[in-house]
C-alpha cells in the first residue's frame, strides 16, 4: 500500500515539475560575446573603469528577448571597443571627469552600438538609457534592473514541489520504517 502511495506522490512531483515553463533559451554565442566585451574595463589613466553591473544584468534580460546574430554581435562589440579606445585615450581617470563633449562622443558611440539592434541610447552628464522603436526603456542607469518579458512566477510552482517532495520523503522514509520493522518481527 505504502509503495503505491511513494508512487503517486512520485509522479505527482514529477508532473508538476514538467509543468515548469522554461525561460528563454539562454544567450547564444553572439550575445555572450557582446556581455564579455562589455564586461571588459576601460583602463582610465591607471583606473579601471567598468560598466556597471545593473547594465550587464538589463542587457542580459533584453539579450533573452532576442536572438542577436553574429553579424551584429561584431559590429557592436567594434563600437563598444571605440569607445574604450576613445575613454582610455582621454587622460581622465573617471567617467565623472569627462567633458560634456566626451559625453557625447561616448554617447554616440553608444547609440551606434544600440541602433544596431533598432535601439535608441539617449543621455548626458546627469543619466542615460536604451529605449526600444516603441520608446520602452531597456537599460537605464537607475539601477533598477528591467525584467525581461515572456518569464514566470516560479513561486507558486516552487511550493508545490517543495510539498510534495516533503511528503514524498516522509512516505519513503515510513515505507523503510515499516519494511525494517516487518523484517525484525521475523526475525524473531
């Protein structure tokens, strides 16, 4: 009776378990290069300067709502290695230090990179961000990181399973019970 019962709970974890939406594919090799490279400091008269975290984590969720081809992967990354080039070569240390016309240089360079993937970048001293063609924000310099359409709220999901796998285990762990108990009542 007890192995019967292991068995339901068993296929019930794993139906529910099967029942998990999978978010997005992943990076492809093209977007994971693009990351890299901008995960590559720029070294500011001894300084390395990187791009900040909460952008690498909003292009990384815009990253996993498309497929980014190798052909725009290179150009991107070409315009991304400009502007490097471009902010080692100003003699500042930081990006605070820059001109308001270094700004615009790096922001050129930095929507050249956008309208590749029919993005708009849009900033100056005090802030910047990349929009889509609809003018929805993708990656700001708030902080906050922009959650990627087309995930799911696992929580619930997260709960069932966790139950289950609960019960599960306290059903496999009488039916051993039981089994050693039998086996000691005939022993004797």
């Amino acid at each position: 009776m007890m192995k019967k019962i292991a068995a339901v709970f068993a296929a019930a974890v794993i139906i529910c378990l099967s029942c998990v939406s999978v978010f997005a594919a992943g990076l492809n090799a093209s977007e994971q290069s693009v990351l890299a490279n901008m995960n590559t400091p720029a070294n500011m008269n001894g300084n390395s300067v990187y791009v900040p975290a909460s952008y690498l984590n909003q292009a990384e969720s815009y990253f996993n709502t498309i497929d980014m081809t190798s052909e725009q992967a290179g150009e991107i990354n070409g315009y991304i290695n400009s502007g490097r080039s471009f902010l080692e070569g100003t003699g500042k240390s930081s990006m605070k230090e820059l001109t308001p016309e270094q700004v615009k240089t790096i922001m050129s360079y930095a929507n050249s990179a956008a309208a590749v993937l029919n993005l708009n970048a849009a900033g100056d001293e005090s802030g910047s961000k990349i929009m889509n063609s609809d003018g929805e924000v993708v990656i700001d310099d708030s902080g906050n990181v922009i959650k990627a359409t087309g995930g799911a709220d696992y929580s619930l999901t997260v709960a069932l399973c966790s139950v289950f796998a609960v019960m599960l285990a306290g059903c496999t762990a009488f039916t051993l019970a039981r089994k050693r108990s039998l086996q000691y009542e005939d022993v004797r």
